[in-house]
C-alpha cells in the first residue's frame, strides 16, 4: 500500500512522536539526551522547523512544532535521525535500526489544542510515574515554558505570547494551566489523531485540512452505509 502523504497547513502546528524499535530505549545516557537536543536545534535552524514543546523519554520522542514548508519537519527529523543513529550505534557498540518506521504526526488546530497539547507533552514523565511534577524532568520543554529556563531550541507560538503581556507573566499563566488535569476526552482525541495520522481539530478544521491536504482527514465510518427508504 502507497503512503498516504504528511499533512501540512501552513502556519499549522504539528504533534508527532517518534519510538525505538520495539519500543526499545534510544535513550541510555545525560549525553545522548543532550546530543539528541543539540541535533535537533541544528536540524530545526536549517529546514525551517518552530518547535514549541518536547519531551524525551526513554523509548521515544515527543514534538510540538510549526514546520515552515512542506519537507521541514520530514527533513528535520532525518537529519536528527542520521546523525543520533550513528551517534548512539558507535557510543554502543550496536548496528542496525534504532527508530520504529516513521515518524507520526497530526496537523492539530492550534487555537483548540495547542496549549493542551503542550500540556500533554510536558506531562508524559508524570503520567509515566518517573517524576512527581514536571519541573522535575530534565528532558524536556517545562521549565523553559514555565520558568523561563533559558532554552535555545524553542521558538513561542502566538498562543502562548498571548497568556501574558510579559514573560514572567504568561510563565505565570502557563504554570496555571497544570493545576487542572487534561480531560479524558482531550487525552483519548491526542492519542488517536497522533498515533493514526488523522487530524486534531473540530469539523471546520478538518474540513479546511481536506481540501488543502486532498486527503480525508478523519476515517470513514465503519460498517456499511445506511440504505435511504423510498
């Protein structure tokens, strides 16, 4: 079967996760959490790549960023893969694949899901019980977002500059927003549209993502369809 092609809208951000293979470690090591980071800062400057949040864990990788044309984030993540893959094969020992296939990746529409979905990034040592809060977890974008920790792979999206008329004050205003859990409903929507593709917003959105992407944007309904009476 043909791959279907990425979605992009342009000025759109994108959520994607990357696993090892066979959900195998591709993290060992503070250096390789720390060469991954350099790489993708790199990587993100040449090809046009905004990101917004991440998170690295242990097995997998978490992204939240706006790509400037169609092939950035494609070309960000490939150049970020060569480079780590022959990185962490020599620091190992090891050959062969590290990543598990492609990447995965929705469009998600931002003025609904955005700051959501960098709640869920940020969230996922929680969530995963390896810290108790997420300023605890190193390897990823919180404190940045929150504190103010100085981080020179993040670009802010429009969103998040409009939590505060100051820095400290949309910090602020972001610190806020993970005294309330996500809903269920808004875990369930992220998990499915990131892990199939689809994409993360109301009818309007996906309808616009359609027309511009020439492709569905949600499945079809399941079972046969329904027979109109005469």
């Amino acid at each position: 079967m043909a791959r279907l092609p990425r979605y992009f809208v342009e000025g759109q951000p994108q959520h994607l996760i990357q696993r090892g293979n066979n959900r195998e470690p591709v993290f060992a090591a503070e250096s390789d959490y720390r060469f991954y980071l350099d790489c993708l800062q790199d990587a993100a400057d040449r090809h046009g790549c905004a990101i917004h949040a991440y998170v690295l864990m242990t097995n997998h990788v978490h992204l939240l960023a706006t790509p400037a044309t169609p092939e950035s984030l494609s070309k960000t993540l490939q150049s970020v893969g060569r480079r780590y893959v022959q990185y962490f094969n020599y620091t190992y020992e090891r050959t062969g694949t590290l990543w598990e296939g492609r990447y995965k990746a929705t469009v998600i529409d931002s003025e609904a899901y955005l700051l959501t979905c960098m709640r869920y990034i940020e969230l996922n040592p929680v969530r995963a019980g390896m810290v108790g809060h997420p300023s605890d977890y190193p390897w990823s974008s919180y404190r940045a977002n929150a504190v103010g920790d100085d981080n020179a792979i993040l670009t802010t999206q429009l969103l998040y500059r409009r939590l505060g008329r100051s820095a400290v004050a949309r910090q602020a205003a972001y610190r806020q927003l993970f005294r309330a859990q996500i809903g269920k409903a808004d875990l369930e929507a992220i998990r499915e549209a990131t892990n199939k593709a689809w994409v993360l917003g109301n009818d309007r959105f996906r309808e616009k993502v359609e027309a511009l992407a020439g492709r569905r944007s949600t499945p079809r309904p399941r079972g046969r369809p329904r027979k109109e009476s005469s």
